[in-house]
C-alpha cells in the first residue's frame, strides 16, 4: 500500500497566483514469514537434510546444522520470505513430504 503526503504552497492571490501541490508516495514493505519445521518421532534426519537442500537451497552444512536444530528443539526456521513465497514453500515442503509418506509438519508465522 502506498502512504500519499501531499504538501501545498499557495501565493497571495492576484492575477498570474500560481498554486501549486506535490504528492509523494512511499511504497510499504511487505510483510515478512518465517517457515518453520516442526520436529516428529519418524521422519527420518536424512529427509529433512534434503527437504532443507531442495526447497529452501541450503548446503549441507547448513541443513544438517538445521535439522539438528529442530531435532533437538521442536522447531527450526528454514528461512524468512514474503507471504506468498513462505505459503508456497509450505505446500512443496507438505506436498513432497505426503508424497515421501513422511508426517514432517511445515508451518509459517508471520516475523
């Protein structure tokens, strides 16, 4: 949404008065979502590496240390995205986990 100031300058009034008015709009940032996965007791660690590197493009280093996070925690942030970025993400992480017959849980709040 755009925030609209407008600022006004008038001159005594006569002939050849000139008024003129500038409006200036600033663009709001968007809102931000981090996606989350939630820890179970069957998803193997190994999945959640290569959901971490596939969806969320993160090294091996990056999604081992991610998983372990989550594994140890409940929960592990895999990134920080825009609305309809982070809802997309949910649904491929939700979608291919189904697919996989793994009940790993990807959920999104807003930051």
């Amino acid at each position: 949404m755009a925030d609209k100031r407008s600022r006004s300058v008038s001159v005594p009034e006569g002939p050849g008065t000139v008024v003129m008015t500038r409006t200036s709009s600033r663009t709001k940032r968007p809102s931000m979502y981090r996606v989350l996965l939630l820890n179970d007791d069957y998803t193997p660690m190994e999945f959640v590496i290569q959901i971490l590197e596939r969806f969320f493009n993160k090294n091996k280093e990056d999604a081992t240390r991610i998983m372990m996070h989550v594994h140890q925690t409940g929960v592990g942030e895999c990134g920080v995205f825009t609305y309809e970025v982070a809802e997309t993400k949910v649904t491929q992480v939700m979608d291919f986990s189904r697919k996989h017959q793994h009940p790993l849980q990807c959920v999104m709040e807003k930051k």
